[in-house]
C-alpha cells in the first residue's frame, strides 16, 4: 500500500483539529490501497492546539505531531512537517478547514497518472469581500510579472501534493525565508492544476493579519528576483534625466528672462520628493541585505520543542 503524508500547520486551530482529522479520514475510508498520516505541525499556538494534538494522538496511530518551541510562522511549519515526512508522496493543507479534503482522492489519481506537483488554483466563494479576491490576484501577478516564477491567477495556495522526489529537493534547502508557494514552481517537475472553491473557516479566526500579508508578499518577491533593485536604479535614472532637463530648461528660462529665481515651496516639495524617492530605493537595498544577513547566520528555520515520531 501506498503512503500519503499530509502535513498541517497549526497556530491556535483548536476548534478545527478534531473536525479535519474526521475528514480526512472519512476520505480515506474510501480509498483502497492507501494509508495515511497526519503531520500536525503546532506552530506556537497559545490555545489548546497542543493539548488537542496529543489527545488525539494517543487515540489514533496515524496522527503525529511537531511541536515548535514558538511561533516560527506558517511557511516554516510545512517544510518542518515535510523533512520528517516519509510517505510516497505528501499533502500540504491549511487546519482551517478551506482547503477541503475532499479534493484529496482527485489530487492522487492526478500523482498516479504521473506528476509529480499537484497544485490547486483558489476561487473564492461569494460571501468573501472583493477587497480579499482583487488583492489576492493583484498580487500573484505582480509576482509572475517581476520575478522568475510565474504562478497562475489563484495558483498561490498551500494546498498541493508533492511526489517524494520532490520532498527530497525540499528537505535540503536551507533558505532562511522560505517561499513554498515559489519554489513548487521554480523547481520543475512534471505539474497539474486542480480547482477549487475555498471553504469557510469552521472555527477561530485567521491570524495573518494585514502586517503578516504584507510581509509574506515581500518574501515572495524577494525570494525570487533581483528586478527591483533593477527597478530602483532606472527609477534613480529616470528621474535624474527628468529633474536636469526640467530644472535646465527652468534655469535656462529665468536667465534668458532675467526673473528671479525663487519659491521655498517648489524646493521643499522636490527635496521631499527625492528624499523619500531614495529612501524607497534604500529600502529595496535593505531588504536584500537584511536577507543575505540572516542567511549567513545558518540559523535554522524551525525549533522542535517535542514530537511524537
């Protein structure tokens, strides 16, 4: 038989362990020659999370958990549950309950029909804003368009399989901020695309919050190009040539016509202008270095506090 790992990132999911597990298993129950694990991954919750992981464990032999030592964040937790991960191939789903698991059996007939990544494309139901959906896609091609990935519209989510060969790519990567979503692209392998409609959160609420977005869609770029510190010099060089041919032209003018030149204002608003040009520019330059810093630290992604495998 078969061995399908699932791994699943949990902070504060305590409501939704007990639930997803059910489903899973319910999934299972009607797949012959397939068995399963579950790799819970307690990424610091401050809940009951852990306390529902090891009651469940001691119930059912195919639950495993990891538990971190704090909160590490979401990308880390689901590379920590793919390096001890085993299985012929392994699923990555989110313990909210919105990525469903029964899209499970059609992402393995998918595997055995011979690819390797099994992604999932994200459609949002009705009840989630506009807002959520236009930003999302927003993203995810502004992604495609400046760096060396090109991930399809909804392509972005963490609900996928990958072959055990892949997993081996992943679990020797030291990258210290991890972009899963990136990488399943940029190393190959044979890929399908699956759809799916999202579900709602069966309980608690998300905790990436607007400052945790911002920061992952920073990683994602980052992680993955260097054209924005292309973008900042032909910016730098775009705005030179303009402010030396538009202040020439002014200069040139004034003389000619023998006026005064003055005005605070029009200097106060081109210093704030280009200062704050350059301050954007130096923080591009800032991100990168800032990565390259903690990358030679070899510090590593993730801290086991305990696990039960």
């Amino acid at each position: 038989m078969k061995k399908i790992s699932i791994v699943i990132p949990a902070h504060n999911e305590e409501g939704n362990i007990l639930l997803i597990h059910q489903r899973i298993k319910e999934v299972f129950s009607k797949l012959e020659n397939y068995r399963f694990e579950i790799i819970f991954v307690n990424d610091g919750s401050r809940d009951q999370t852990q306390a529902k992981l090891e009651e469940l464990a001691n119930q059912f032999e195919e639950v495993k958990f990891i538990e971190f030592s704090r909160n590490f964040g979401h990308q880390p937790a689901v590379k920590a549950g793919m390096d001890l991960s085993y299985g012929n191939a392994v699923i990555s789903m989110d313990a909210d309950l919105q990525h469903p698991p029964e899209l499970i059996p059609e992402m393995i007939k998918k595997w055995e029909e011979g690819f390797d990544i099994i992604y999932t494309i994200r459609t949002y139901p009705k009840q989630i804003s506009a807002f959520k959906r236009k930003t999302s896609s927003l993203y995810y091609k502004f992604l495609s368009a400046i760096s060396d990935v090109n991930l399809a519209e909804g392509g972005g989510s963490d609900f996928r399989l990958m072959d055990a060969s892949v997993v081996d790519v992943v679990r020797n990567m030291n990258e210290a901020d991890i972009f899963l979503r990136g990488l399943s692209n940029w190393m190959g392998f044979r890929r399908a695309g699956i759809r799916f409609t999202a579900g709602e959160r069966a309980f608690g609420e998300s905790s990436y919050d607007l400052k945790k977005m911002m920061k992952f869609a920073f990683t994602g770029i980052t992680a993955f190009s260097v054209k924005p510190l292309y973008l900042a010099a032909y910016l730098g060089f775009i705005f030179s040539i303009f402010s030396i041919i538009g202040y020439g032209i002014y200069v040139i003018h004034s003389f000619i016509s023998q006026t005064e030149i003055s005005g605070w204002a029009s200097l106060i608003m081109t210093v704030v202008f280009f200062g704050g040009l350059q301050l954007i520019i130096l923080g591009i330059i800032g991100i990168y270095l800032g990565k390259i810093f903690k990358q030679v630290k070899e510090r590593p992604n993730y801290i086991i506090r305990s696990k039960n495998f």
